[in-house]
C-alpha cells in the first residue's frame, strides 16, 4: 500500500511541473519560429552547446518538467548537442536551487553545484556531437536531375545527366515534348507543373503552379491558445505519458524499498559515489527537493562528495529521460548523454571530497528549513488533474481505441 501512496504522492509532486513544461513547450512550438531556433541552437559546435546549457541553467524545470521543453527545442530545430546540454543543465540547477542551497548547504555546494551542473552539460553535450559526427552518412549518389518530383525513372535521368544538350531540351520535368530552338528563345520550365502547351502561359487559378498564391492567414488569439493546450496536453502528452509513469513508478520502488540506513553504510569512499550516482538514476527529483534530501545525507554520515553526485545525477537522469533520449537522438547519443552527466558527476564529486580533505572546508547542513507536506493547494490539484485527463485520453487514443477498431 505504501508503494502506492508513494506512487500517487510523487504524481502530485511532478504533476504541475509537467504541466509547467508541457505547456513551455508548446509556447516554444507555437512563438519560436524554427529557423531562429536552428540559428542558435541547431549547431554542431561548442559554442552552441554552452549557450544551450546556459540558456538551461537557470531555468526552474525538475527532471519531469524538462522533458517536454527539451522535446519542444529538439522538434523546433534544435540540434542533439544542444538539447542535451539543455536536457542536463536545466534539471541540475536553477537560481531557486541556489537559493535552498545556500541556505541549507552553505556557500561551498551553492557555488560548487550551478559550476558542476553547466560543466556536465556541456560535456555531455560534446560528446553527444562527436557520437553524431562519428555515426555512418548515407551518401546518395543519385545525380541532382534525379532529384526533380516528376523524374521518371533512373535511367531517364541517368542519361539526361550525361548528355548536357538533352538536359537543356527536357528540363522541364514535365514537358513530354520540348524543342531546342523553343529553349533558346524562352527559358525553360522548372516547375514540375509546367504545362506541354508553351502557349498557354498563364496557369489556370486551380494549377498548384498559380501566380497569385494565396498569403498565410495569421491565427487569432483564440486560435493560437487552442494550438499551444492541443500540442502540449494532446500531442506531446501522447509522446511521453508512457515512459513518465514507468518512471515515476520505478522512483516509488527506490523511495518504498531503499533504505536510507544502507545508504549510510556505504557513505564514505568512492564506492559511495557510485552508489549515489545508480540510486539517483531512476529517481524523480528536482534540484530544489533534492536539497533537504542531501541536507538528510549530510547529516546521516554521507560525504559531500557523494551528496553532490546525488544532486546532479538525481534530477538529470531517469527513466523517462532515458528512454526519450534513445528515441528522439539514438543509441549513441544515450551512451554519450549518460557517459558525460555522470562521468562528470563522479569527478567533481571526488574533487568536492579531495577540497574538503586538503583545505578544511566545513559543510554544515542544516534542516531548520524542515520540508512538509502542506495542504494540496487548488492549483496543484487542477494540475494533477488536467494531467491525469490528458494521460488517460492518451491511452485511449493510442491504445483502447485502436484495439477497439481491431476487434471491430
């Protein structure tokens, strides 16, 4: 029973952060347009990657709300380097977390944590760029005739390719019969729409090929609102619902059954971290929750160090950012994303221990600020609800409903 309030409690908890991000999303998706996403963020290089990850680090997304707002960058032009520094950067940190770490942690994690955080993404990042650039091109060597909407055939244009005078008789894709002389009067035709009859010059209003196009209507502001709830809450929630409820029930599992004495156990050392770093995985936890969580840690015996892995690897890696990850950016990115948060994380939290070691650093936390569960309040509810409605017409439109047309 009690994986059950688990389950639902921390439901609650994501659910007006996934409506948060959801709807970020869709704003991008609707305000954004594509081509200024690609300009500044649709490169492959370093600099993009750290823009990516300081654009990330000071937004307040959890591990749950970060994912639609990543999925919305990468749809909207976004390139994989680039999302993924977003991906890891934005649930690692934020200027709330800031905040509550200063408070509960001392000066030394507020600075150490935001450094840690942007240098993670940016490495994981790069190495999600190098794992794009070493992957296999498919090169096409079909000649640039070949590429034309009316091309008959490979061998038409194979020919048409090698012979320079029949490519300037035939290059309207569509002409059956163009004479040469005809050619050096007019220019020829490159629509694949160009009519057989050279006489008739104007299309008729009908033709796909006509003049006077008619200009994109702008949407209303009614329109654009319907537009942003139907990508957020219909779309992208059909895109997600699955792999957020297998991770929100797998961070259940480790809140119910991992205790926080066998933690402590195995506090101190290097082993310590790498226990964090495997326990932090599947759990849902934003940067801000995991504060008071560390603070616990702190307290129970736990090195800061190790702490610290908790704080980076908790909120950025999941199961559901795992497996949206590995669909949306591929095999090798996934290796590369968890590679470079992680492998970062370890660093740094052996760096934090050696610091600690060698120059006295005291990390005192402290739990004055002692996190309760206060009553749901009205918003908090209408999220949960509006969430748990869209993930149930999800599952009916992407599995009853299909099933339903089966049998039928």
């Amino acid at each position: 029973m009690s994986l059950l309030t688990n389950l639902f409690d921390l439901f609650v908890v994501a659910a007006p952060w996934l409506v948060f991000g959801y709807t970020v999303a869709a704003l991008i998706k609707q305000f954004v347009p594509a081509d200024l996403m690609a300009s500044k963020l649709g490169g492959t290089d370093a600099k993009t990657t750290v823009r990516a990850a300081l654009i990330g680090a000071p937004l307040p997304l959890c591990s749950c709300g970060v994912i639609p707002a990543a999925l919305g960058l990468r749809r909207a032009g976004a390139s994989k380097n680039a999302t993924t520094a977003f991906l890891v950067a934005t649930p690692e940190t934020g200027v709330d977390s800031v905040a509550v770490s200063y408070a509960m942690l001392g000066p030394v994690m507020a600075v150490i944590r935001p450094v840690a955080a942007i240098t993670s993404a940016i490495c994981a990042g790069l190495l999600v760029g190098r794992s794009e650039e070493s992957e296999p091109q498919v090169s096409s060597a079909a000649p640039a005739v070949s590429k034309s909407c009316c091309a008959s055939n490979a061998s038409t244009s194979k020919a048409a390719a090698s012979n320079v005078d029949s490519v300037k008789a035939e290059s309207s894709c569509c002409s059956s019969q163009s004479k040469p002389e005809a050619v050096a009067v007019d220019p020829p035709a490159t629509s694949c729409c160009a009519s057989e009859n050279k006489a008739a010059a104007k299309p008729s209003s009908g033709s796909c090929c006509s003049s006077k196009a008619k200009a994109p209507t702008t949407p209303g502001l009614v329109e654009r609102i319907r537009q942003v709830l139907r990508y957020a809450f219909v779309d992208m929630v059909g895109d997600t619902y699955r792999w957020l409820l297998i991770g929100l029930f797998f961070a259940a599992i480790v809140q119910t059954f991992v205790p926080q004495q066998w933690l402590t156990e195995w506090g101190q050392g290097p082993a310590a971290l790498l226990i964090m770093a495997v326990i932090g995985v599947p759990m849902y936890i934003c940067a801000t929750a995991s504060t008071p969580v560390a603070a616990g840690f702190l307290l129970a015996g736990i090195s800061p160090g190790a702490v610290l892995v908790f704080m980076l690897a908790g909120p950025a890696t999941n199961i559901a950012t795992i497996g949206l990850v590995k669909k949306e950016l591929g095999n090798r990115a996934l290796a590369a994303y968890l590679g470079g948060d992680i492998g970062v994380s370890l660093l740094f939290g052996l760096l934090l221990n050696w610091l600690v070691e060698h120059f006295g650093w005291e990390i005192v936390p402290t739990l004055s600020h002692e996190h309760q569960h206060a009553a749901i309040s009205m918003l908090v509810w209408a999220a949960t609800a509006l969430l748990a409605g869209a993930m149930l017409n999800a599952f009916y439109q992407k599995q009853l409903k299909p099933f339903k047309q089966r049998l039928a």
